[in-house]
C-alpha cells in the first residue's frame, strides 16, 4: 500500500507540473512572424514597396499592352479641356 500512495502521489505531482507548463504557454506572447509578398521590390520613402512601373509595355498580345501614362501636366490640361 505505501508504494501505491508514493507512485500516486509521484504521478499526481507530474500531472500538475505538466498542467502548470502547458497552460503557462497559453499565455506567453506569440512570436512575430514577418511575412511579405514582395519579391522584388524596392522600399520607397514612408517604408512603403514602390509597385509602380512607369515605363510602357508593348507586348504582342495587345490586351497585355500597357501604354505610356500622361504626366501630371497633361493630365490636369485634359481635365481643364473636359471641364472637370
């Protein structure tokens, strides 16, 4: 009977020392991960990836063209000749 009583108790002991960790873990911070997306772009000003490219595309499929855009300037004289 002793035995039984002392492996019990070493046994009840355990049980609550691993209880103890595994919810001691629950509370521990979670370790910050640093995903991105961006696989080869540069950080621009303000730590944000520059996504613009603003040279023209011409590609044999037309659908996948990308034409030269205005510049501000000439952006604002259309608007002004549109009436906006």
């Amino acid at each position: 009977q002793p035995k039984l009583i002392t492996l019990t108790n070493t046994m009840f002991k355990l049980i609550t020392i691993a209880a103890l960790v595994a919810s001691a873990s629950a509370f521990a911070p979670a370790s910050q991960f640093s995903r991105t997306t961006a696989i080869h772009q540069e950080i621009g000003k303000g730590g944000m990836a520059d996504t613009r490219d603003p040279d023209a595309m011409d590609d044999e499929d037309p659908r996948k063209s990308i034409s030269a855009a205005p510049s501000f300037e000439e952006y604002l004289k259309q608007r002004e000749a549109e009436g906006n």
